[in-house]
C-alpha cells in the first residue's frame, strides 16, 4: 500500500487570458513550473528502470538513479512510451499531447497511483507548457485491464485547460480512490473504458472557462468495442459518492459518444449520488440504482434524471430517494422505490401526478411527507414500510402485499375523490385512524377491506364492508387491548348468549347516513375456532346493531352482519362467540428469562387454556434469526384462570445477548408463537469477542463487531495471510480497515485485535 510521506503541494500553472473588447478571445498558457525532484522521460522503457528518466535538481536535468515515486511529477515526453511492470505511484503525471505524440503509457494490468492530477503537456524550445487538447486517434493509453487510480487528499485530478475528451482510443479503467472523506473534482470532460469510484467523492463540475461545459465522463468509441453500440461501465461502489452539477442543455452527465449511450450506470448499495443540476441527463443501456439517489438542487424547478438517445435506458426504480434544497421537484408519473423516500427540501415537491410503487424485501421508511402523495401502490414480498408521520394519500392506494407499519400514525385516501382504496393483500399494523374519503358508492371486497394487523392476538383483523354507501366519509379506529372477555354476560339481538367476546374492537365514525344495507365482515384469523358457524359479530360488551349472518370461509373465519350503513355511526364492532371454548385467543400474558447463580429462568403465564398439549422453548445466540429448540414442558390441563410456567437450565453461553420464544401447541396440531424475549441480566464475564461478517467474503460492506470489554481507542487491529504477510496493521478504524479489507485480493486471512494482554483472532475467508 502507497502511503504519502509528505504532504503533497499542488503546484498552480500559471493560466493567462486575452480579450478583445470585453469579449473572450484566446486562451494563452505560461510554461509548467518545475521542482526539485520532478522527473521526465529520455526514452521509451518500463517504469521502474532509472535510465529511462531524468530528474530535475533546481537547476538541470541530471540522469535519475531511482524510478519515480508519489512525491515525484512526471513527464513523459514525445514518441517516449513507459510500461508498467507493477503498481506504481506519481504526483501529477504529465503526457506529451501535441501533433504526433505516440504512445504514452502502457499500463498492462497495473495500476499507476497518481497523488496530483491527470495532465496534457506540449513543448517548445524544450521548455514544457500545458496543453488542452490531446491527439484524436493513439492509444496514448492502454489497455483497458490497467488502472490509473487517482489516490490522497482533496484536489482537481483533470482541468479543462490541461485535459480533454477528444481522444476516441482511450482505453484504461480510471479508479478514484482518495483518502476517506475526501473529494475529487473532474473539471473536464473525461474519457476512458471503465470508471469507477471506488471511495470517496467525486465531483463533476460545469465548467466555465469559456464556453459553460459540463465535464461529461465518456468511453472509448473504437468499434472493436461493441461497434457503434453502448459501451463503457461507469460504477460507484459502496462507500463512494458522485456529486454531479451538469444540466441540459449542457451535454450528459455520462455518455459513450455525442449520439451513443455508455453500457452501465451501476450505483451499488450503499453508494450515492447526489445531483444538483435541474435537468440531469444520464445515458446508459442498463442502469442500476442501488444505492441513494439525492436530488439537491437549490433554485429553479429540478426534473428527475432523464435520458436524450432512443437506445438508453429510463430511470424509473430507486432504492433510497431524498429530496433537498429549495427548487421546486418535479416529479416522474411513476416511480419505483425498494428502500427508503425522504423528503429534507425546502422546496415544493410536485407530486400532484405521481404514483409511488413500493417493492422488495428492504425496509422502507417514509419521512418527510406531510403535504401527502397522489398515489401508491405497494407490492413487497417481505419487508416493511415504516411511517414517520401521518400519511396522506390523495388519490388511490393499491395493497397488493407486504405491511405498513404507521407507527400509532394516521392514514387518511382519497381526499381528491376519483381514486380510493384496491386491496388485494397485505397488512396495516399499528394504524392509529383510517380516514376513507369521498366513500364508493358501491362497497365490495376490492375497495373496502381494511386489514388491520392484530398485534396481540396475531393474524389479520381484516374488516370488510359490502354494499352501497352514500358517499362522504368513514373513519375507522382500531381499539387493541390484550386477551379476551371470557364473561360478556349479554346477549345479541335474536337473545343468543355471548360468551365470549375479544377486548380489541372497531371503532366507527361516518359524515353520512344511510338506510341501504350493509354486510361487515371481521376475520378471526390467528383464532382458534371449532366451527365458523360459531363467530358472531358483537359491539364492546353489548350486541351490536343489525343481525347476524352466519360465518363464512374456515380459512379466513369470517363473522359476519346484515346491517343498515347509518347504524355504523358511533358504534364499536368485534369478534365473538355464542359457544363456550369456540374461540381461544393466542394470548401470551407475560414472558421472561433470567440469569440468576449461573442458571438459566423463563418464566411465562397464560390466562386461558383449552385443547393445549405442549409448550417448545426455543434459544437464538447473538441474533433474534436462529433459534433451535432446547425443551419441551406439558401443558398444566384445561383452565380458565392464570396459570404459570417456569423451567430452569444450565450451559455455556458464547454471545453478549440471548433470545427467546415460545411456541404453544394444541392436541389437534395447531401452534402459536409467543413474542420474542432476551436473556436479562447476563453478561459475558470478560466480553473480548469479534465477530466479522461476510465470512466468506465476495463484495460490498464488511461488518466487525467487538465485544463490550474492548477499548477501541487502544485495540491494535492486524490483517495478516497464511504465509504471514502483514496487511494492516495500527490502530482501529472502522472506516479505514472496511476499504483495506475490501481491496484484498482472494484468500485467506487471520484477523487479529489485541489490547494488553488480550487477544482474539478470526480467520476470515476473501472468494470470487
């Protein structure tokens, strides 16, 4: 690994600019200033062979007797070409670019480390000056498997009067790879086979000396690549972030050519890439946006990324999306979302035409968005949304899967009239009040099922209305209290007795009434019910209006109500029963597990017991994912009164933090699960552990975590191969070792911390 001795100074060329007449005329460029120490090419050779250098001493060029190193500038001089023979290292790296400038570099598959910048040279008199513009057709750099990787502190790396674009056969991977937290600035148009951000920021500007310009990164345009077609990767890895100021009608902020996209856009996770330009234009064939996409700009009306060529692609999905600054965001019809929507603008967001469609198996929080959406729709296999606020959607909701987590929030639809309400699956868990505006006039199973997620008793108490309504609006509240009403003592309309009736309950509000019939419907799904036919619908501790229906479905349970829309007003709904033990609520009143004289306690009480046959306790080590069964305990029998539990056992525990659940099961097969609960009072008697993962390793974040008796401020932390060769060593730092580590070449490793007298190691295994 390269490290910088000294801190490097840029030096400034001296830059002169002549007018005619208060207009732009010429630009005339001083010569490069020299420095003890620069270095400049006699002939053509490899790199590390001294004699095809000079060195600059203050005053002449004497003959190098050592290659070049990160604290030298180098010149490479006409019809001189230099071959890397290993990874090798530069200052600012200067190339003859005038007529007939030859080959410069071949690069073979190294990497060439430069501290300073990328620049163009010309001669006269033997005396160098910058220049720029470069030849159109040499390979003056080669091939596409060697890197320039762009390394050390904040600076400019190429300028657009000491760089330029035009060469078409530029055939090498540009890598930024700067110190963490520090910034790179491409003040020129860029062209290359491949760039990728490997760390760091990367700032594309616009420039403006001369005509405005922005500093488009662009790829080799040979046929032998791809023909005419798209070609050139542009990745930004975890970690790394591209902060892009281009707008049209300025050129793109990636392209192959003036009229070709580029092949890939690739953001990975983790990675970002903020735009501040109100018209981003970006053209590749395949984009991928797995990162955070940041749209920043401060004034005007900002669009989303678009495209200018036929044979580029849209950017329609996002992972992460935040909005800043204070332009006003004009939106994209659709938009796809697989992670987080932040909202931090101080600007308006139009969003008056837009649908949100929300997938995959992240979580997604949504913040930000107090003025509402026009439209979702949301389609997750897995995962959850998660709110921050109440949510506001104008127009219409499509639930085809997944949960949303309102977090005690509300949600309030269709406030704009023609949208509502389509369900087709999924859950609303901790939804404070639905507010349903400018109702259908026709109810039925597609716009009005509401499925609240019950979080005591588990499963969905989905509730559903069928028939005509007059319009306004209905508000719904979902009262939830633990267990059940075992004594009711009252009877429904028709004089059958309720014995039993669940604590939770619906509560209703309408702006309208009517005398058209309704049939409601509340599943008891996650209930255990010997006959469907023995659900009914009650209000909390009384009958509920109407008549009863009787139930439906013994896969949903469906209770269900004839009853009159204005008679829904004010009143409370819920499930109950006529039948003694019909229904057993999966209630778990309490669970707990303790450390007490190096032994392991849990306890637990159930309130209520019929038909159980069995409890399982299940352990997870370190993480609430991986539990495994360690015992099995009877059931006490039959009971309506509290009855408690406990079991005791001993064994050796490896991690800071245990994890418990319980799993109830009935003579007839069906089970429960109790909540998830931890090991309290435990902790490691000397907490030295670490833990690393991905193990094995391929790509993207690496995680370490150290036990709580480490003093990371005096930890030596040590990355070591199998034969002993010493990787990293020094002092821990988290941000730091993640790049060392994800640099390694495949292998295996021993990671070692010590502090003192403690030590821990771990083998870690780095694979394709």
């Amino acid at each position: 690994m390269d490290r910088l001795l000294h801190s490097a100074r840029i030096y400034s060329f001296l830059t002169f600019f002549c007018w005619k007449v208060g207009i732009f005329y010429m630009l005339c460029f001083a010569q490069i200033p020299l420095e003890p120490g620069d270095y400049r090419s006699i002939a053509s050779g490899d790199f590390e062979n001294p004699a095809i250098w000079e060195t600059w001493d203050g005053s002449q060029w004497i003959n190098a007797v050592q290659k070049p190193n990160l604290n030298n500038n180098i010149f490479i001089d006409q019809n001189h070409e230099v071959r890397l023979t290993a990874n090798e290292s530069a200052k600012h790296l200067y190339l003859f670019s005038a007529a007939d400038p030859g080959r410069k570099l071949n690069l073979q598959n190294f990497e060439l480390h430069v501290y300073g910048a990328l620049r163009a040279l010309r001669k006269e008199g033997g005396v160098f000056f910058i220049n720029s513009v470069s030849s159109l057709l040499i390979d003056w750099i080669y091939p596409q498997t060697g890197k320039i990787v762009f390394k050390g502190i904040s600076r400019t790396v190429v300028d657009r009067a000491s760089w330029s674009a035009n060469n078409q056969n530029s055939r090498y991977t540009v890598v930024f790879d700067p110190d963490p937290g520090e910034t790179l600035i491409v003040n020129s148009a860029f062209k290359a086979s491949t760039f990728i951000i490997r760390t760091g920021t990367v700032l594309q500007t616009v420039n403006t000396m001369g005509l405005p310009a922005c500093s488009t990164f662009s790829f080799n345009t040979q046929a032998i690549f791809n023909g005419g077609g798209p070609y050139g990767d542009f990745i930004i890895e975890p970690g790394g972030t591209l902060i892009s100021d281009c707008s049209a009608p300025l050129d793109q902020i990636i392209r192959r050519s003036n009229t070709t996209p580029s092949a890939l856009f690739h953001l990975k996770p983790g990675a970002s890439l903020i735009l501040n330009g109100n018209i981003p234009r970006l053209e590749a064939a395949i984009i991928q946006m797995e990162g955070t996409v940041i749209y920043n700009s401060n004034t005007g009306n900002q669009q989303m990324l678009g495209k200018t060529f036929a044979a580029s692609s849209e950017v329609l999905a996002y992972h992460d999306l935040i909005f800043r600054g204070n332009s006003t965001k004009v939106l994209k019809e659709n938009i796809s979302l697989s992670g987080n929507l932040i909202n931090e603008a101080s600007g308006n967001i139009l969003t008056a035409s837009t649908n949100f469609h929300f997938f995959g198996p992240s979580e997604q929080g949504i913040s930000g968005w107090s003025n509402g959406f026009e439209s979702w729709s949301v389609d997750k296999a897995s995962g959850r949304i998660i709110l921050e606020e109440d949510l506001m959607i104008h127009g219409a909701l499509i639930m085809k899967n997944g949960q949303i987590d309102f977090n005690g929030f509300d949600f309030t639809i269709n406030g704009s009239g023609p949208g509502g309400l389509t369900y087709q699956g999924g859950t609303w868990l901790n939804l404070s009040q639905f507010n349903y505006l400018n109702l259908p006039s026709e109810l039925d199973t597609w716009n009005a099922s509401f499925p609240f997620e019950d979080a005591y008793q588990g499963g969905i108490r989905k509730i559903q209305l069928l028939g005509s309504s007059p319009g306004g609006d209905l508000s719904i509240r979902f009262i939830e209290i633990p267990g059940a009403n075992w004594e009711p003592n009252f009877n429904d309309n028709d004089g059958t007795p309720i014995l039993y009736q669940l604590n939770s309950y619906f509560e209703f509000s309408t702006s309208l009434s009517a005398p058209s019939t309704l049939e409601m419907r509340i599943s008891a799904q996650n209930l255990i019910v010997d006959d469907v036919d023995d659900l009914r619908i009650v209000s909390n501790g009384q009958a509920a209006p109407g008549s009863h229906i009787p139930g439906l479905d013994p896969a949903l349970l469906w209770a269900r109500r004839n009853l009159s829309f204005g008679e829904i007003h004010g009143q409370t709904f819920t499930v109950g029963s006529f039948r003694e033990l019909s229904i057993l609520p999966v209630t778990w009143v309490s669970e707990k597990a303790t450390w007490e004289n190096d032994r392991i306690r849990i306890e637990w009480s159930t309130n209520h017991e019929s038909k159980n046959e069995k409890f399982i306790i299940y352990r997870s080590f370190g993480q609430a994912n991986d539990f495994e069964a360690i015992a099995e305990i009877p059931s006490h029998g039959e009971s309506e009164r509290l009855q408690h539990y406990s079991f005791e056992y001993r064994e050796s525990i490896p991690e800071t933090h245990v994890y418990f659940q319980l799993e109830q099961v009935d003579l007839d097969g069906k089970k429960t699960l109790s909540r998830i609960f931890r090991l309290e009072g435990w902790k490691l008697p000397h907490d030295h552990s670490i833990k690393l993962w991905p193990n094995p390793y391929r790509e993207g974040p690496v995680f370490l975590r150290l036990g709580s008796d480490w003093n990371t401020e005096q930890i030596n932390f040590e990355i070591r191969g199998v034969n002993g060769q010493q990787f990293y060593s020094g002092n821990y730092d988290a941000i730091l070792l993640q790049q060392v580590m994800s640099k390694l070449p495949e292998g295996f490793y021993f990671i070692s911390v010590r502090e003192g007298q403690n030590a821990k190691a771990v083998k870690w295994i780095k694979s394709k």
